[in-house]
C-alpha cells in the first residue's frame, strides 16, 4: 500500500508527505538501515500520546458528566491501552506500512500489538503536527472513540486480572497463575509474554512492555478465551 493508498482509504490529506511516512517508521528498520535518511517514529509517538490523551479525556468528561474520576480513568485506559490502539490501527491498514526489520517483519504477533499501537500515537502525532488538533480529534473519534460505548457495556474497563481471578475462584477454586514465558528486546524496549495458567493448563497468552501489561492482555484474552467477559 502506498502512502497514496493509505490517504484516500483513512480520508486524510497530508500536506507534509515526510510526516505521514516516519509515522510508520520502526526503530528496527532504522538499525538495520542507518544510510536510509529516515528517522523512526518514537518522537511522533511522544506527541501523539499527549494529544490522544486529551482527545479521549475530553470526550469522556463531556460525554459522561455523572461519572466519577475513576470510572472514566477507567474508561480511558480501556480505550488507550496496546492492545485496543493495536486493534483499531490494523483494521485502519497500518499493518500494510509499516517499515519493520526484516526479523520484526516477521513477528507478525508483535505487529498485531504495541509496534501497531505505538504507530497509531505517532500518527496522531503526525497529524496534529500537519493539520492541527481538530483533524486528530475528528480521526481519534471516527477510529477510536466510536469503541467506547462496546467497551463499557461489555466491562471491558474493568480490571480483567481482578475479574479473572474472581471468576476462577467462583468456579474453579483457585486463583490463576501468571509465569514469563519469553522476553526479548534490549532493557530500554523489553517486550514480555506471558502465559496465564489454571493449574498447570495454558488458558492464554499476551504481550506487552512490561509484565503488568502483558499479564493484563493475557487475563483479557483468557477471559474472551472461557466466554466470561462482559459477565
């Protein structure tokens, strides 16, 4: 897919072509191609981080003004977190441009997850930068926001590692396990998997840049996995 492409499919217009093009620039393929001329994207995604945030914060405080600060703090990560971004930047085609290594490109599975949802903040970030706040607003509520209302219907704000370990003990009489099955990546940008055990049974696994979120993402995908989300 084109740069081109990309445009007519997500309804945006970049003025500055440069911007939208780092957007999907992994810092993988700048190591393995350092006379590129490129620059990754981990700079739109410090940006684009800040503008989501303010974006989803806004429409949830108007959206919801009865609600407390925790239940939209809830609300907010739900919708923020790897895993959500990662779904809603590969069914928008971000997957078809990123430049990866060649041993990332491979990964599908990580691709799927937090290089995606670090792609979809950078190009936020990119968008802001090229037509303004308004622009990103109007691509994060078309994307992004329009999942919010699934999202707490199906209490998936909740926190699914206190909830799984709720519904294992109802039913099971025991309290999940959560062990590191592999970790790769230099200190600074670990990515964990780790699977989450009923007894000596591998329910799920997840991903993420720390164990606490790929503990999360497995409880999450081990509670669709056993059909109690939502329950």
């Amino acid at each position: 897919m084109t740069l081109k492409d990309f445009e007519q499919y997500n309804n945006v217009n970049f003025t500055d072509k440069t911007l939208l093009e780092q957007a999907f620039i992994h810092r993988s393929f700048i190591n393995e191609n350092p006379r590129s001329g490129l620059n990754h994207n981990e700079r739109l995604e410090f940006l684009g981080d800040a503008v989501l945030e303010l974006v989803v914060t806004e429409y949830l405080y108007t959206k919801y003004p009865h609600q407390n600060e925790g239940d939209l703090t809830a609300y907010r990560s739900a919708l923020v977190n790897a895993i959500t971004l990662g779904e809603v930047a590969e069914s928008f085609m971000f997957n078809d441009m990123m430049k990866l290594s060649k041993g990332e490109a491979k990964d599908v599975s990580r691709a799927r997850s937090s290089i995606l949802a670090d792609a979809y903040e950078a190009f936020i970030g990119a968008l802001y930068l090229d037509q303004g706040y308004e622009k990103a607003k109007e691509f994060i509520t078309h994307t992004l926001l329009i999942k919010t209302e699934e999202i707490i219907k199906k209490g998936l704000y909740k926190d699914a590692k206190s909830f799984i370990q709720e519904k294992s003990q109802e039913i099971y009489g025991f309290t999940p396990m959560y062990k590191v099955i592999n970790q790769e990546g230099p200190d600074h940008d670990k990515l964990f998997n780790v699977g989450v055990y009923f007894g000596e049974e591998l329910i799920a696994e997840g991903e993420g840049k720390s164990k606490q979120e790929a503990e999360t993402s497995a409880a999450k995908k081990a509670l669709e996995k056993k059909g109690w989300a939502g329950k």
